[in-house]
C-alpha cells in the first residue's frame, strides 16, 4: 500500500512540475507552438540642404516571419527557430550599397535561431547565428560585410526578430491599470541607431477597441565604423563626418484581444510604434568643396508594425485570423 501511494504520490508531481516550469516561458508557451507575424517598417528621410529643395528619401520593408518553439528550459527560456517566409522591399533611395531589393528576396526561406527569455529579452541563440545572418545578407561583398558588422549589431538582428516579445508584459492575467516598460532598438539607417524605452500605458476602451498607448523616450547613437574599412565613405549616403540630433520621440499603440488573452498566447493582435529623430550632419571637408555646402539638416520617421496573423499551439488546434490580414500566409 505504502508502494502505491509513494507511486500515485511521484505521479501527482512530476506532471505538475514539468508544466510549472515551462508555463513560465512568455505566453506559457510549450514546444510545438507556433505563430507567424506580419511585420511592416516604413522610413522616411528629409534632407534639407540650406535653401536648396528638400529631398526626400522612403523605404518600405515587409517581412512575414514564421516562430517555433524547439524548446523551453527549466528556467521558462524559449528557443525559436523564425522562418522568413517573406521579405520585401521597395526603395526609392540612391545609394552605393549593393541592390537591396536582392539582398531582400535572397531572405526568403532563411531559418535564424533566438532565445526568449521570460521577461522578453531576446538575443541571438549564439554568436554563429548573427555571423550566418550577416553573411546571408552581404552575398559575399566583403566590403558590404565589413559595413554590416558595424550597422548590424547583436542589437538590431534581435530587433528584427524581437518585435513581438516587446508585448511579453502583457499577460493573460493583466489587469486594466497594468503598465510594463519594454527597450527597442532601432535603425536609424546609415546613420547609427536609437534606443527607444518604452512604455505601455493602461488599457483604454472605445467601443469595440481595446488598446494600450505606448509612451517613452529615446536616445541615439552614432555608427562609427572602422576607418582602416574604407566602408564609411563608400557606403554611406552621404559622406558625412558626424550627425548631431537635436531631438527624438518615440510613440505607439497596441490593440488588444480578448480571446487570445484566454488562451494565454499572444494576448495582442497589432504592435504600431513610430519614431524620429531631427539633426545636422557635417560633411567632410572634400565633399563640402565638391557639393557647395557644409551641412545639412536630417529628419528622419520610422514607422513600424506588427500584426499577429496565426497562432498554432502545439495540440494542432488554431486560433482564426484576423479579418484585417488580407495577405495569404503561405504553409
């Protein structure tokens, strides 16, 4: 008898161990779960030369990416393999890097790895998974690679394929009044990048919407490249010796869901954040000589979002998509 309930006893916990400790992973997601996001970035670049015409400079990236959970650990970390099911870009900049509208479509079927810890950290599964993405992108120009590992930091790979866990604060459990702050990096092109904190307000209801507004404040860091790479020069828009910003802002929304808050997945079903910087660039003194002008004034807006279009969760039963979601999602 005493066998038997030692046996009963060992059976009770294990289950509920096992299940504590991955409930712990952000959205209590378990291996097998899957989800795919549609992800836009929009900028826009101002440039204003003295009293010369301003000219304007847009790039439009969309990317629909496919999120797996291989494994979660004790602790609630979450190892993802992300499939780039679609990227692509329309850019209407002139630039001497090399075609970025191939460089895009080459990303199409590329697999990365991530860890997601349970506050919605994110970073690379290794140091091997950002060189291979870097090489992936550089398509074997090694003056190209030289300037990705200096504008293509740890930081913004993750922010590429971050974004959804910037939301890893809102829990299923999450009362109306909650608030949670959130970091996102951002590229500022060849400029540098900002640090955006953010951070998400209370839950606001007007009719049928349910959103929370996104606050925060942002700080910008230059990109500073080696100069035995020759890279700064011939790959920059401009040839520019520094950028000093004289202003940032960083705003957003999110937009809530009921039922996905009840099944304690991915509780939102669209992220928005925008920001901007506003700054003066010098020129090097050659290019001031050759152009006519020392300086010129930069504003800059980047608006980015991310629609949650399909979550499958690893009994194979699949929450609907959105009505909204008009693009097919490819199997």
């Amino acid at each position: 008898m005493r066998t038997m309930a030692t046996a009963v006893l060992l059976f009770l916990l294990v289950p509920q161990s096992a299940f504590s400790q991955q409930s712990q992973a952000v959205w209590g997601m378990t291996v097998g779960d899957r989800f795919v996001t549609k992800q836009s970035h929009q900028r826009t670049t101002k440039l204003i030369i003295e009293d010369r015409p301003e000219t304007i400079v847009r790039s439009l990236d969309q990317l629909l990416l496919s999120y797996t959970a291989m494994a979660v650990d004790a602790d609630g970390t979450a190892h993802l393999t992300v499939e780039i099911l679609q990227a692509m870009r329309e850019n209407e900049s002139n630039t001497a890097l090399p075609d970025t509208d191939e460089v895009f479509a080459a990303l199409n079927g590329l697999r990365v790895m991530i860890r997601v810890e349970p506050d919605g950290h994110v970073a690379p599964e290794s140091p091997e998974t950002h060189r291979a993405f870097l090489q992936q992108l550089s398509r074997g120009d090694r003056r190209f690679l030289t300037f990705l590992k200096q504008a293509c930091p740890p930081e913004t790979f993750t922010a590429w394929f971050g974004r959804p866990f910037l939301m890893a604060g809102l829990k299923s459990d999450a009362r109306n009044d909650d608030t949670w702050e959130a970091t996102l990096t951002e590229s500022a092109g060849n400029w540098g990048q900002l640090s955006a904190e953010l951070r998400i307000q209370p839950l606001q209801e007007s009719g049928n919407n349910r959103e929370r507004s996104i606050t925060g404040n942002c700080t910008f860091a230059p990109l500073v490249l080696p100069e035995q790479s020759g890279a700064s020069t011939e790959q920059a828009e401009l040839p520019i010796s520094g950028l000093t910003v004289t202003a940032t802002s960083v705003v957003g929304r999110v937009m809530v869901m009921d039922f996905r808050a009840r099944l304690n997945r991915a509780p939102f079903q669209e992220l928005n954040v925008s920001t901007t910087l506003s700054g003066e660039a010098a020129l090097d003194e050659s290019a001031s000589r050759r152009m006519g002008y020392a300086t010129v004034r930069i504003e800059q807006q980047h608006d980015c979002s991310v629609s949650m279009l399909r979550f499958q969760v690893n009994n194979g039963s699949e929450l609907p998509v959105p009505a909204e979601a008009v693009q097919p999602v490819p199997q």
